[in-house]
C-alpha cells in the first residue's frame, strides 16, 4: 500500500479541527465541568469535589453526633420505653386484713368487673409485711400489657377499692 500524500485542504481541516478542540477544552473549563475533552481534570475542578466531599462527611458526623446525645439523653431520663412500675405502701400504712376483705366484699362489682377484662386477671387480698399479716391490700394481678391497661382505666374511673391495691404482673 502506497501512502496518499496530503492534500492542500487536509492540512487545514487538521488545524481547524484543533483549534475547535481547544476552544470546547476551554469552554468546558470556564463552566465547571468536571472534565474536559481529553479526559483530565481540572485543579479547580479537584478542589469543588474536594470541597463537596468535606461537607458531606461534615453532615453525616454532625447527624452522627446528634443522634448519639439524642440517644444518651434520653437512656438518662428513663429510657426510649420506660418500665410500668408499681409499688404498694409502706408496711407501716397498711389497713388491717378485716378492713381489706370489707372493702372487697362492699366493691365486688369492680372486683368481678377487672377480672373480666381479661382471662389471666385475679383480684385477691394479699400480705405482702412478713413481719406482720394482719396488714393487708388488694391485689390485683395480670399477664398481659394490655390487661394493665384495661386494669388502670377501670380503677380510675370507679375510684378504687377505698384501701391500698397494688397491680402487679405475673
């Protein structure tokens, strides 16, 4: 195969081609774009990325750290979902065990009420003083989150039993 001389008119295809070719380099260094015809980066172009990373590692240790107090904050103050406690009186405020099987027997209507709110309810006097059995309350005792709940709606409502009850699950 022979080579094929150029031409006149080859020649200055050629250069135009060049000289369009630097001019979109430059254009698309002027606007910003990240990379140019031949395929290289900017310095400019390095320091936006570099700039856009910062910030974004910036925002992910900022919402990091927001959530980590958040979390600490409120462990502190008694948890996300704090546990339903109870508690009876002191021993020393107890009413006598009479007074308590009076009061059950004068609200057994509210006694036949709570233990109908669920299957694992009982309503029952209890001794809860070692020391001393003749001091007593009533108590009412479930399984069931949702048993407490139907337990403590019903007491509020209809204002107790008139003596102590302590609520406590099983």
């Amino acid at each position: 195969m022979t080579p094929v001389p150029p031409t006149v008119g080859d020649d200055e295809r050629n250069r135009s081609n060049a000289r369009s070719a630097s001019a979109r380099t430059v254009a698309a260094t002027q606007q910003g774009d990240s990379m140019s015809d031949t395929g290289t980066t900017t310095p400019a172009t390095r320091r936006t990325r570099t700039d856009r990373n910062a910030t974004i590692i910036i925002l992910i240790v900022a919402t990091a750290t927001i959530i980590g107090l958040s979390l600490i904050g409120t462990t502190m103050l008694g948890g996300i979902l704090p546990a339903r406690s109870t508690t009876h009186p002191p021993c020393t405020e107890l009413p006598h065990v009479d007074d308590v099987k009076e009061a059950l027997l004068t609200h057994s209507d509210l006694a036949n009420d709570i233990e109908s709110q669920g299957d694992t309810i009982r309503v029952a006097i209890a001794t809860p003083c070692t020391a001393n059995t003749t001091l007593a309350l009533i108590e009412v005792s479930y399984t069931r989150d949702h048993e407490l709940d139907a337990i403590d709606d019903l007491l509020t409502q209809r204002n107790g039993f008139g003596v102590p009850v302590h609520v406590t699950q099983r």
